[in-house]
C-alpha cells in the first residue's frame, strides 16, 4: 500500500510539474494588435515606455520585436531617455529583455538600457536595468503616452543647468 501511494505521489507530481502551467498570463496572438502601445499592456507593461510618433512594429511568435521611429528623440522623465529610430528586444510578460536602441543619460554620459521588468503582480514600481545596474522608479510616469521631442533642444542653457543641478543633487 505504500508503494502504491509513492508510485500516486509521483505521476501526481510528474503531471503537476512537467506540463506547462499558464497562470492566465497567456502571450498575446501577435496577429491580434494592431498599435505597439496595445502590446505593452497586454504584456503587463505601461502604454507609455515609448513616445507618441512610432510609425509601425513588428512582433514575432517568439516575443522578439522591432519597433520604428521617423526621428531619434528625447523624453524627459525622471531621467532624461533617448529613443534611436529603431528600438528591439524580446517581450515576455513582465519584461522586456535584449533591449536595443533606448538610452538613458546619467550625469554627462548616455547608457544603454538592457532590460525593463516590472513585479508580479503588478505594484507601483518598474525597474531598468543598465549594465549591472538596477534602477527601479515609479510605474505611474510610464502610463501616460508622451510626445518627443527633438534630441537638438538638448544643447540649450536651460538644459546646462539641469545637469549641473543632476550632478549635484545625485
């Protein structure tokens, strides 16, 4: 009898643990969306991680996507992020990994972003991972869909003093 039981434990736990298990967070039929910033949310993400002026994105079964600009440009958040015409990665519920073509600028230098994750569930916070950095910041910026602006403004007096006060104050 007790062999038995062994023998019910484990088909119990082969079965348990060997088929996938869903969780509701199904992926997205990427012949379904039609708008990038439909796709965010539907991967957990906020609508707003890119500017209002993308042109079109393409979406693989295998999450990899690329996403295109007419212009480079800039948007001011908590810091200040730039978008190259063509960004890429891979999307999977909760993240974005492979990140290519966002770059976030720190003190006087441009950083690559690697990664963006967020928690689940879901909470008030997203994280950005540049090299081995995390930085995690307030999801509520990241909601709204902002409008970008032309990476040429950065050179103005205004914005010299920005970075002096960054520098200072970080």
């Amino acid at each position: 009898m007790a062999l038995y039981r062994i023998f019910i434990s484990i088909v119990f736990f082969s079965l348990t643990f060997s088929t996938p298990t869903t969780f509701s967070l199904n992926e997205p039929d990427p012949d379904s969306i039609s708008t990038v910033y439909e796709l965010l949310p539907k991967y957990g993400l906020p609508s707003g991680l890119l500017p209002d002026n993308v042109t079109n994105f393409t979406l693989a079964a295998d999450g990899r996507f690329v996403v295109h600009l007419p212009d480079s440009c800039e948007i001011e958040f908590d810091y200040l992020v730039h978008y190259d015409t063509t960004i890429s990665g891979r999307i999977g519920y909760g993240s974005i990994t492979e990140l290519k073509g966002i770059q976030v600028r720190k003190f006087f230098i441009w950083l690559d972003v690697d990664e963006i994750k967020v928690d689940l569930p879901p909470s008030d916070s997203i994280y950005f991972k540049v090299g081995f950095i995390n930085k995690k910041l307030d999801i509520d910026q990241f909601k709204t869909i902002h409008s970008c602006h032309d990476n040429g403004v950065s050179g103005s007096c205004g914005d010299s003093w920005k970075i002096f006060l960054e520098v200072i104050w970080s």
